[in-house]
C-alpha cells in the first residue's frame, strides 16, 4: 500500500478510533522524512511540531506562515499513510475566523486534526476566556463542515507561558470542552497527581506533553489517552548532529552513521 491509497476520509476515522481505544503516543516529526522513519517504527498517527517545522526553515517558533504550514501537511501527509494532526499554533490570528480558515486550510492539504491555542504571540497574553473559547468553537464548526471527522485539539498555554494556576487552565479546558472541542490539551503538567486532575475533570481525551521524568504507564494510568513528545525528537536530533559535526571538527569520524537506518520504512 502506498500513501495515495489510504484517503483522507479513512485516515479521519482511524485517527478518531484511536481516541476511544487505548491510550497511545503520537510522536511529532518535523519534516516528511521523520514521518517516514516513525510510521515504518509502527506508530499509529502523527502529529507536526510548530517548533521543529520552524527549525527546517531556520527560523524560531512562531516565525511560519500558515501558507508554509500547509505546504508543510501536504508533503507530511503525501508521503505517509498515516492519519496527521497539525499543530496550528493560535491559529496565524487571534480572531476566531483565523482560526476557523487554519482548520480548513490544513484539511485541504491532507490533515485530519489539528490544534488551537490560546496564547496570542503578538501581545504576549492569553486570550481572556470568553475571546479563547469563541476561537475554539469557530474552529470546531469549521471542522464539523468537513465531509469527514476532523479531530480538533484545544490547548490551554498557561503551565508554558508562566501561569500556574491549575485551577483556572482545567477551567479552560472545561470552557473548550463545552465549545466542541474532541481533545484537550495543556501543555506542561508535571507530575501525575497534576495530570489526573486534569483528566478526572473532562469527559473528552485528553493528551499529554510527555516528559523525561514520567514514564508511558504513569501519564497512561492517570487518565491521559493521547501522548505527544512537541519538538523533543527534532532536539534530539539536532543534539546529535551538533555532538557528530563537533567530532568531525576534531577529526573523529566514527560518529558517522549510514543510511541502513532507513531500513525501516523501505
């Protein structure tokens, strides 16, 4: 089977099954070459990485256009057969039809689910509530217009953007659950008791931002259905390639792979 012959309506369903099913990582490649390398390593579904993509543009995160985003899907979504979510950051505006047009541009160009946040880059705030959950619901309408199940994410940024009110981001989240949205998301819970709190207080699944100190049992078994990794596999990689190109500098070699490692997804 090739990409081609998995269609986009197909990639919905099975991406949304995957959320009533057991729990599961959705690794975030940053370019079509890592997503090639991570279906072949059996994962399920794949989400992009806002800060990775940013990278193969030699750019921080937050400097895309959502043109360049889109450009982004369709090579991610041409070269594998599974199902992509997108990480569309606020939205490329913080009105709520620019979240609605992100949503609809994405699934154009292949994507079968998407994120919203409710950080606005340019003011460096969150959005108030009310403003925040408008977004959500354009961006759910937008979604449930399509002619197939497009799974919509809200995330709420406080824990990343120096707010540690668990309290009022579970609220959020409740505010967007309540707006249509099929996931939620808030990036940055630390500790299981924090990600249990969060999941006993929504009815929809929930993902988590994996981290170092917690293992796939423990986010798994505190209620979390989905698992993504952000951009931790591009700086791992990117780690790499500094530690080898350093030793190269030196004169060592013998950090060189080859390209046997692709092997996985011949």
């Amino acid at each position: 089977m090739t990409p081609a012959d998995s269609t986009q309506a197909e990639k919905a369903e099975r991406f949304r099954a995957l959320h009533a099913g057991a729990p599961f990582v959705i690794p975030n490649p940053w370019d079509a070459g890592s997503a090639r390398v991570l279906e072949g390593l059996g994962f399920l579904a794949l989400a992009t990485t806002s800060s990775g993509f940013a990278f193969t543009l030699g750019r921080l995160d937050g400097e895309v256009t959502l043109d360049e985003v889109v450009e982004h899907v369709a090579a991610v979504d041409a070269t594998t057969r599974l199902p992509v979510s997108v990480d569309l950051e606020n939205g490329y505006g913080p009105e709520p039809e620019a979240a609605a047009r992100a949503i609809t541009r994405v699934a154009e160009a292949g994507a079968v689910g998407g994120s919203i946040e409710d950080w606005d880059p340019p003011a460096a705030r969150i959005y108030d509530v009310g403003h925040a959950v408008e977004r959500v619901a354009a961006a759910s309408e937008a979604a449930r217009a399509l002619p197939f199940p497009f799974t919509v994410t809200a995330r709420a940024e406080n824990l990343l953007r120096g707010n540690p009110d668990l309290d009022d981001t579970i609220e959020r989240l409740q505010a967007y659950e309540a707006a249509g949205a099929d996931v939620l998301y808030a990036p940055g819970l630390a500790t299981v008791d924090e990600i249990e709190a969060v999941c006993s207080a929504l009815s929809k699944p929930v993902n988590v931002l994996a981290r170092p100190t917690l293992t796939f049992a423990e986010i798994a078994g505190a209620g979390a259905q989905r698992i993504s990794v952000g951009g931790a596999l591009t700086w791992t990689a990117v780690t790499a390639l500094i530690d080898a190109a350093k030793a190269i500098r030196r004169g060592d070699f013998s950090s060189l792979g080859s390209g046997a490692v692709l092997d996985a997804w011949r």
